[in-house]
C-alpha cells in the first residue's frame, strides 16, 4: 500500500474531519458515564509540516496554513469547535514546533477526559512504529492490526458508549465503497447504540450516490451527511471535496456540523465562485 497520509497532513480535508470530530468528542463530554473511542486508521499521530512529504505535496497550504494566518479578530468569529481546535493546533506547536499537526488519535485524546479510553488500529509497520513513539497515554490501546476484521473484535466496547472513526486511505476501497459499507453494516449489527463516523473524499459525484444507496439499503437509521467541496464538483483536480456520513450523530450535532462547514468554506474554497457545504439527513429516525 502507498498510501501516506504524511503527504496529506494539514490539508483541507483534515480541517473538516477534525474540526468536526473534536465536535462530537466534545457532545460525547456532556454525559458523565465514560466512552471510547475507537480509530480504525491511526495513522503516525503527529506530523511535521515542515518535513519533506508535506512540503512535496503543498497540500497543507490550502488548509491548515490558510487557517493559522487568520487574525485574531476572524478566528474569534468562527464556531466554538473551530476556535478550539485551532487552540488544539496552537498547543502542540508550542511543544513540537512551528510544523506540527497531529492526526486524529492525538487528537481525540486532548479533547477525552480522564475516564474515557481509546482504541488505535495502524496496520503499517512503519505508521505504527510513529504511532507507538507519538501516542504514550495510559488510556489509549495501540493495535498493529488491520481494522477491516479488528474493529468487530473490540465492540461493543464495555464503556457501552462510543465513537469510531473510519478513515481509510481509499486504495482498496474504490468504485462506490464497498469493504467500507459491508464493515459499517457488520459493526453496526453489533453494536447499534454507537456513533460511526465515516470520512470520504469526494472525487466524482456519481460514485458518491452510488456509495449512498448503498448506505440507504443497509437498513442502518440515523445517517447524517457532512459535505465541504472547495471546488465545484465538475473540476477535474483530483480531490474536489470530502465527506463524514455520521450514523447516530449527538443531539445537536447537525447543527453544529453546519455552523462549522459554512464557516470553513470562504477560509478553504479555490475559487470564489465555487465550493459549497452540505449538511443533511441520508436516512432518519
């Protein structure tokens, strides 16, 4: 597999799946009974912008870097999840250096209270081998394992209560999703109470209804879909936007998401006239 996420650290995808996971980290907060918090693709934990792949790729300009040069006086007027993941952004700079920019597993675990716990899968050796070396934190399990059959082994979880991030490198995954839509349908047959939230790039529109369809017809309620595209669908770039389809999404949520996206869209978007956000229910109550 040659997919390194080293390379796409910090881009605008990244803005949107971890300004929106710190969101329902936090919702999760609001409950005094423990969670955990499942990743079924950790990834290196840390990143240094600063390092080669990131500067090969210029990925993180158009994301994270657009964001941190804001004044004072625009970041104070983004959505409270916004400002503090940019303060989650500002604290580890202050410790690792200007470059720094965690993945999701160091992040959710500033965000976890003390009573929460975590799940980390990375089945590449070397991803994991950073992994091992970024995440040291009692209330995280670290497992050099493929999530595809791990994940059903760990849920439900004893906390009952949860969240799984499924962020696979879409190498295998291609076409309309499938291995994505038959684990979700298996991990949601064993543990339906749980919140799953699935990252997807947005490349061609067409796949991503056939890969919604396909979601519909798992029988699975309660799909929520988040959509930020920073160029126009049609623009043949590679990469025109992503998603995260959140299934039992926190009470509020959705708002919130929605609040989130229309504020990163003008601060993300390559063009002025294209781009847009989409926050709606795939499937209902």
């Amino acid at each position: 597999m040659n997919y390194r996420h080293h390379f796409h650290a910090g881009n605008f995808a990244d803005v949107m799946k971890h300004a929106l996971l710190l969101a329902l980290l936090q919702r999760l907060n609001q409950k005094d009974k423990p969670y955990r918090y499942i990743d079924t693709h950790s990834g290196a934990g840390v990143y240094d912008l600063s390092q080669a792949p990131a500067q090969k790729s210029g990925e993180f300009l158009s994301g994270i870097h657009r964001l941190m040069q804001l004044d004072t006086k625009e970041t104070n007027t983004a959505p409270q999840a916004v400002q503090d993941y940019l303060a989650e952004v500002e604290k580890l700079r202050q410790t690792d250096g200007r470059g720094a920019y965690f993945g999701s597993p160091y992040l959710a675990l500033q965000v976890m209270r003390d009573i929460d716990k975590a799940t980390f899968f990375e089945l590449q050796p070397m991803v994991f081998r950073y992994l091992k070396q970024n995440i040291r934190d009692r209330r995280a399990g670290l497992h050099e394992r493929d999530a595809y059959e791990g994940l059903l082994g760990v849920i439900p979880p004893k906390e009952k209560r949860g969240l799984v991030m499924i962020d696979p490198p879409y190498e295998l995954e291609r076409k309309d999703f499938p291995q994505l839509v038959e684990l979700v349908s298996k991990a949601y047959q064993k543990w339906t109470t749980g919140v799953y939230a699935i990252w997807y790039p947005i490349k061609d529109r067409a796949m991503i209804e056939r890969f919604e369809k396909n979601m519909i017809k798992t029988g699975i309620r309660r799909q929520l879909v988040c959509e930020i595209c920073v160029w126009p669908d049609d623009t043949p770039v590679g990469l025109n936007g992503c998603g995260l389809l959140v299934i039992n999404p926190p009470w509020q949520f959705a708002e919130q998401a929605d609040e989130v996206l229309r504020w990163l869209l003008p601060h993300l978007q390559m063009t002025e006239q294209g781009g847009s956000t989409s926050v709606r229910w795939l499937v209902g109550e």
